[in-house]
C-alpha cells in the first residue's frame, strides 16, 4: 500500500511532539501523496509558515493512524 502523508501546522507558540494532541492543529492536507506533501510543506513555508511548527504525519494504511515517519520516508525539501 502506498505511504500518504498528513501535514499539520501548530496554532499559536511552540510545538507539541505529542502525536496523540490533536486540540491546536490545523490541518494542511491528509492522503497526500510524498510529492504533494513536499509541494504543500514549501507552500506554507513560502507563506510564512515557521517550518518547526509544522509536522508530517505517515499514514500506510488509508485511515486515520499516524505515526512520525522514519528517516526514509521524512520529506527532504531542498533550497528551491
């Protein structure tokens, strides 16, 4: 099955690293495929978004569990 992603963006000051913490994010896309989630992540950092306070969730299964992804499936962004 294909990886998807979840991008989320924190509301208000600092960051939650409690993936169970749903209260306080704003959802910025769900079922997106890498390229989409690496298009939307630069999107919202080229709108101002603080890059730290937003997180990227992996989902392999097509419903709503995530998990922080691994060092492979990380979304690497580059300079553009």
């Amino acid at each position: 099955m294909a990886k998807t992603y979840r991008l989320e963006e924190k509301v208000g000051i600092g960051t939650d690293r409690n993936i169970d913490d749903r209260t306080g994010w704003t959802v910025h896309g769900s079922n997106l495929s890498y390229d989409q989630a690496v298009a939307k992540m630069k999107e919202l950092i080229n709108a101002g978004s603080n890059p730290i306070d937003i997180r990227s969730l992996r989902d392999d299964g097509g419903v709503e569990i995530y998990s922080y992804p691994s060092e492979e499936d990380k979304l690497h962004l580059d300079g553009s």
